[in-house]
C-alpha cells in the first residue's frame, strides 16, 4: 500500500536531511505506529505521502502509483484515496458536525443523495450519534477530533494517516479515538499514527517503527513505544 | 459540479467581505465611469476643435450709421467703393484663403436666430444696428491673423477686427484642462481600484484559509478550489459594471 525506496529528504537550506535512505513497507490493512522525538521525520514521513512535498532521493509508491510520476492535477485524486487527522482537529468553525463531515464530499462533487446517505453513516461510526447539529465549539476535544476522523474516513479512504490524533487530548477520552482507528482500521484501511504517546502504543500492539534524526532505527511488529523516552 | 454548494460558498465569502466588496464596487465603478468620462472628454474636444477650425477665423467689421467707435465716426460709414478695396486686398494677400461678405440682412438674421430663445431681445435691435462684415478664412490662423489684419486695420470703413480664435482659445484651455482633471483623476482611482483589487483578495483568500487547506487535504480538484474566488471576482466586478456604464456621461 505505501512503499518507501531509499527516501531522502533534504529540505532547503538545511544541511541535515529530516529523512536519510527510509526504505519500507506497509501493507494494505495494516496498522502502523510512528514513533520518536520531536524533528525524528515523522511529519516529513506523512507530508510525503501525501505528496505535500517531494523526495530529494528515491522513490515513493502509494495505492500502487508512483509518487514521482503523478503530475500535479493528479495529486487531488491521490488526496481522495488518503484520509488525513491532525492533533488541531482543524475543524471549520461555522459548520455543524454534519456539514464538516458533508464538506469533504461536497468539494469533491459528490452527488447531494450520496451524501445525505453517507455522513449520517459515519458520524454513527465515530459515536456521535445525535449531534450532528452542533457547531464544533460546543463540543470537547475528543468528540471534536471524533469528528475530524469522521471526516477524514467518510470518502472511505484506502489509507488513513494521523498526526498526533491524541496530542490534544487526555488520556481516557484517547483510548476512544483509538477504538475508533482500530474500527476504521478493521474495515480494511490503511492507518499510520504518528504519535508520542507511550501507553497507546504499549496498549495496542501493533507495528511500531521508530525514527530518529531521519533514520529508521527500528521496526518491529507488536511493538512498544520504547524505553528511551 | 455542484452549483449550489460552490453558490452558498460564495455568498458567505461576499457577506464575511461585505464592507470591502461595497468599497471595491463603488471605487471600480467611479473609476470606470471617470475613465469613460474622460475618454468621451477627449474626443468632443478634439470634435469641437475641429469643428472650429474649419470655421472663420477672422472678422472684420465695418461701419455703418449707428457705429459708435471713433473712426468711425470720423469717417462715416463704408462706402461701396471702400468695400470692394477691402475685398480685392484681402484677396490679393497670400496668406487669406477665403474671403466672403456678410450683409447687414444676412447679419440680422444671423442675430435673429442665435437669440432666436430671447424675442425680447431681438426685439429691440433693429436690422440697421447690426454690421456687416468680411468673414475671412486664413491659412493659418495662429501665425497669420497680425498681418492680415494690418493690412485693413484703421482704413476708413473698418470698425474692429476680431480673432475668432482669440475666442476660441481660452475655450479650448478650459476643456483641456477639464479633459486632464477627468483623467488624472480616473488614473488615481484605478490604481486605488487596482490595490484594492488586490486587498480584496487577500482578505478572501486570508478569510477562507481553513477551507482552502482542508479543500486541498480532502483532495478537492485545483479548478474548485479556486471557483468560490472566481465567481466571487466575476460577481463584484458585474455588479460594478452596472453603474459604470449606465453613469451620464457627455454626448
């Protein structure tokens, strides 16, 4: 599903590369923990994938395309095979829950029916049933982030990538974004967590790989997060 | 494609925007209409320019009984004799184009229509209190009208003598310098309107930076992404057309 072939990526104007010669493999289906320090390459890691930015070395495959050869007005359709959470939630602040998961279908130009069918089904899924009508604002954190994954799960993505998804939030209201994940992550997509938080990846046992500075330093499955920090 | 979504978009965009979208109709539109203004400005100047030179360029007026100047008075009014001189010499100079006569009938009636709108007026003027006159044309008004009008200046018979574009000038100044101010002031707007322009977008792009980043991440195409500006550009400068063109403007 996402193939990594001796990446490297060298920002302008920085001498040190934020990833060095990454070569990887994630399966489809898989659950995938990135770990390590602040500026270890795990962003980098993402935005590549998402093809934010592009590799200074090597090659990227992701859903089976190479990254390298997509031109630009491809990216957008890559973008609709990958879902995409963020510890800021980044909500937009004047639409209710129902019409920031409806947005993501609407740019795309999704049929109004389809819609009306697929977003109830989600927020269902990410256990917000009943509120659809209210404004983010309204909302706790984690309800918030819940509806930043409905959101990223409704166009029913292959692959589901999350930065930090419980930074912002306390440790029991993580465990239920969690079981959200791993109930995306049973339907059959793709996700890779990057994330700091220790008792997550200990609880859940899934694949971990660990960057630092910009190198794998390990990758085993049924991992912890590691004693180091 | 999704019409009324990208609509809904738009009209909040418009409405977050409202102050800046009125400031920017209003400064397009009184920029436009002023540019205009000032472009139908330019060509009735050059009309009326035009218009004028093509006509007489000087006047010389004779005496008659009624003549209240001095050599006139002196010298009675013209004689036939003193006409006819007048006629072969201005004839004779180089520089006169075209010379003709205008009667005291035809001078009347001239009068009598120009003020045709002021009976009360014509009125009171009878046939024999208008002059008659040469109407000369030169070749070259600016350089020439000194000597020609030397030539008859203080011969008996003549009253005055008039540059018609001693007249005119000080006319042409006046629309010339109402032509400047129109498109100096019509220049000063655009570029308000064109910074504004700017700001404007900006401030929309600035105001639906959220949007645009999720569009983006959720894979929304370029051409979406950028339709909410484009009709919302398309739709201001609409409404700003409006009363750009219908404005009053000369002729």
């Amino acid at each position: 599903m996402i193939h990594f072939d001796n990446v490297t990526k060298t920002y302008a104007n920085q001498s040190r590369p934020a990833l060095e010669n990454v070569s990887l493999d994630v399966e489809k289906g898989e659950f995938v923990f990135l770990v390590g320090p602040s500026g270890s390459g795990k962003s980098t890691f993402l935005r590549l994938i998402l093809r934010e930015e592009r590799p200074s070395d090597g090659r990227i495959y992701v859903a089976g395309k190479d990254l390298a050869r997509l031109t630009n007005w491809k990216v957008p359709y890559l973008r609709r095979r990958i879902g995409c959470v963020f510890q800021d939630f980044r909500l937009l602040p004047n639409k209710s829950v129902y019409h920031n998961v409806a947005f993501a279908l609407q740019v795309i130009g999704k049929p109004r029916r389809f819609i009306r069918k697929v977003v109830p089904e989600v927020i269902d899924l990410v256990g917000l049933e009943g509120k659809h009508d209210r404004m983010p604002d309204e909302l706790s954190g984690g309800e918030q982030q819940r509806v930043a994954v409905a959101r990223a799960f409704v166009n029913r993505p292959m692959i589901l990538l999350a930065d930090e998804p419980t930074g912002n939030i306390d440790p029991a209201t993580s465990i239920g974004i969690m079981k959200v994940l791993d109930r995306i992550n049973r339907t059959g997509t793709t996700v890779v967590m990057a994330t700091h938080d220790a008792a997550i990846v200990d609880s859940m046992r899934k694949r971990v790989i660990e960057l630092e500075y910009g190198k794998v330093v390990r990758d085993q499955s049924r991992g912890v997060y590691g004693q180091a920090y | 494609m999704r019409a009324q979504f990208v609509l809904q978009e738009v009209w909040t965009g418009l409405r977050r925007n409202l102050t800046m979208t009125i400031a920017l109709v209003v400064v397009v539109a009184i920029s436009l209409a002023l540019l205009g203004t000032g472009l139908l400005f330019v060509k009735q100047v050059d009309n009326t320019r035009t218009y004028w030179q093509g006509k007489v360029q000087l006047s010389i007026y004779l005496c008659t009984t009624t003549s209240v100047s001095p050599q006139c008075h002196q010298n009675g009014p013209a004689t036939q004799t003193e006409k006819n001189q007048i006629a072969a010499d201005l004839r004779a100079l180089p520089q006169v184009e075209k010379v003709y006569y205008e009667s005291q009938a035809q001078a009347y009636q001239h009068f009598r229509q120009d003020f045709s709108r002021d009976p009360s007026f014509t009125n009171l003027v009878t046939r024999s209190e208008i002059p008659d006159s040469f109407q000369v044309k030169l070749r070259n008004a600016a350089a020439d009208f000194n000597i020609v009008a030397g030539t008859v200046q203080g011969r008996p018979g003549v009253d005055q003598i008039v540059n018609d574009s001693s007249i005119l000038a000080k006319f042409y100044k006046l629309l010339d310098g109402a032509r400047n101010a129109v498109v100096i002031i019509a220049i000063v707007l655009i570029i308000a309107a064109v910074l504004l322009v700017a700001n404007t977008i900006r401030l929309s792009a600035f105001n639906r930076r959220r949007e645009t980043a999720i569009m983006r991440l959720v894979g929304a195409s370029n051409f979406y992404v950028q339709l909410p500006f484009l009709v919302e550009g398309i739709i201001t400068s609409r409404m700003s057309l409006r009363p750009a063109s219908s404005s009053p403007a000369p002729r």
